[in-house]
C-alpha cells in the first residue's frame, strides 16, 4: 500500500459510518412521517364526514294589524268637473266605512293625482282633452275584525254606483320577535333528529356542528300553499287574511363519526 492510501483510509471509513449513520436516521424520520401523513389522512376522511339537514318550526298566529286600501278615479273633459266626481266618490267612501265603525280619521283620502291626455276614438284624435283624477284612501288599524266586515261588504259601494280601482285589505302579524328564540330552537331540535335518524341508518354517530344557517322567517295564509322548502324564501309580513302561519327553516351541518 502506498503512502496516500494509508493516510485516506481513516477519512474514508469515517465517512463512511457518517453515510450509513445518516442513512438510518433518515429512513426512521421517513417511517415516523409516513405514520404521521397516515393519521393526517384518517382524521382529515374523518371530518369529511358529515350530513346536512333542515330543521323547519312553525306558529299558527293571529294578525293583530290590519290594513286596508281603496283607490278610485273619475274622467272628465273639464278638471273641475274630474274633481267634483272624485270627491263625491270620497263622500261615499267616508259615508260606508262609517257604517262599518271607521270614522273621519279612517276616511280621509290622500292628495288627487291628476293627468290630461288627448281623447282618441278608434285611434283617431277628437281634438279633445280628458282629465283624469285619482285619490285612494287607507288606513291601518288594531282592530281586525272590523276590516274583514269591510271587506266583506264592500260591494255596497258598486251597489250605489261606485265602481273602484281596486280594493285590498291585509293583515300582519307585529310580535315575531316574542316567538322567535322558540322557533329557532325547535327548528335546530327538528334538525337534530333529522341527524340522527340519517346517523342511525348509516351506522354513525352525529358529532359537532360544522356550520348553521337561519333562513327568513316567512309569513303566509294558514290555507297558503306558499312557503315550501326553500331555507331562503321571504313572503313578507302581511298576508290576506289575519289567520297566519309563520314559518322558518334552519340548515345545519353534523360532522358524523
């Protein structure tokens, strides 16, 4: 052997141990981490488990506010002819709902909308004017029952010659905010046994919740069919009748294990 190679030999083992000693460690760290990614995947198929479901409360209510419209007009070649017709029209509208137990204060129509436009016949010009005036009167009130007596007999005033525009009454429920917090926790229970139903089916337990969303409260006839399952949809807060349903959708999702 030469010189060189007796000086190099104790550096090459050296190195050498060094190499096989790195290897091994490096072979350890890659089977620790393989066990770790390995966990990793099991809990992140874990949470991917889960289930939506709706839970939905309802309240049959009674309208405490209602609400009731009438809009009419006349037409005349002259305004103050146009004008006179409409406050005779007011006269009777005033007269009627003080039959039904609504006073001046009820009766009281709004400012007259008033237009002109050029009379055509067969679509020919006459080289005439005709005004037009509308008014409308409304009013809301607490008492219920005496605008459906209004409704109900409103055909008194085409009986004495007074055809109207239009005619609407509504009624709104105003104390939502006393019937929520339980509608909301019946909703989240109703879901809650959704859940578990589908949890029993699939052989799983129901965990946490993942994330919860509170549709509208919605507001509709008892006999409506609106409402269905949308989480989203809103009627409003009056409906046709004072006989009410309120109703809310809550969408919840359970992580399952």
């Amino acid at each position: 052997m030469s010189r060189n190679s007796s000086v190099f030999a104790p550096l090459v083992a050296t190195n050498r141990r060094a190499f096989v000693t790195g290897s091994a460690a490096m072979a350890l760290g890659l089977a620790g981490g393989g066990q770790l990614i390995g966990h990793g995947m099991v809990q992140m198929k874990r949470a991917d488990r889960e289930v939506t479901v709706r839970g939905v409360a309802q309240r049959q209510v009674t309208a405490n506010l209602a609400r009731w419209e009438a809009k009419y007009s006349e037409r005349a070649y002259d305004l103050p002819s146009a004008l006179a017709a409409v406050d005779r029209d007011s006269a009777m509208i005033a007269a009627y709902l003080k039959t039904q137990g609504f006073g001046d204060a009820q009766a009281r129509p709004g400012s007259a909308e008033v237009s002109v436009a050029d009379e055509t016949v067969a679509n020919k010009p006459t080289g005439r004017k005709v005004y037009a005036v509308a008014r409308a009167v409304a009013f809301s009130t607490a008492n219920v029952a005496g605008v459906q007596q209004v409704q109900a007999h409103k055909d008194k005033l085409a009986e004495e010659g007074l055809v109207l525009d239009s005619v609407n009454a509504s009624y709104e429920y105003t104390l939502l905010d006393r019937i929520k917090p339980d509608m909301i926790a019946d909703a989240a229970r109703d879901a809650r046994r959704a859940a578990e139903k589908f949890a029993g089916d699939s052989d799983s337990t129901v965990g946490g919740i993942k994330s919860a969303t509170q549709g509208y409260f919605s507001v509709t006839g008892r006999d409506s069919s609106e409402g269905g399952d949308s989480e989203y949809s809103d009627s409003g807060r009056t409906a046709a009748t004072p006989d009410q349903r309120v109703r809310v959708v809550t969408t919840i999702v359970y992580y399952l294990s």
